[in-house]
C-alpha cells in the first residue's frame, strides 16, 4: 500500500497487474466508511468511479501516483450518484 495524501488517508493498492484500487477513508461518527475508484493501466487507461467532487483532489493526485493523468482515456462507472461520479466534470 502507498500512502498519497497523509491528511486524508488516500492511498492506493495494486490489486492485479496494472489494475489498481484507489482508497479513501472517511469518519463518519460511530461507523467508518471508505470510498473507492479503481484504475486500469493499459494502452488506454481506465478509471471506474470518479468519486465525489470534494475528493477530486487526493483522487487526482492518487492517480497521477501510477500515470500521468492525460494519459486517462475511459472513466466509466455503474451508477449516477454523487459518490460514482461526482467529480466528472472535474475530470
């Protein structure tokens, strides 16, 4: 696991060769809950689930961890809600 941003936890685990899981964790009072995004590093890299806008940033930043962000070609996700695809227009 890698660390990309310590203030919000984000981190990023190769799950598969070049297949990787973006990780945020987020406290919610008396539970805990994490939102995840995963990227596809092929010749045309995919993101699944921008996730919501206010995590763009660690998000991005997350991402740019594995590839330079212009190389992205896809971002697809399986459901239009704020935590799938939030940040899309950010993209």
């Amino acid at each position: 696991m890698t660390i990309t941003n310590p203030q919000s936890g984000t981190n990023v685990h190769e799950i598969a060769g070049g297949i990787y899981r973006i990780n945020t964790p987020v406290a919610i009072p008396g539970s805990a809950f994490s939102f995840n995004q995963y990227l596809i590093v092929d010749e045309e890299p995919l993101l699944f689930h921008t996730g919501p806008r206010k995590l763009f940033p660690v998000v991005r930043e997350a991402d740019a961890s594995i590839i330079a962000p212009e190389r992205l070609r896809h971002i697809s996700f399986s459901h239009v809600e704020a935590d799938e695809c939030g940040s899309l227009n950010d993209w």
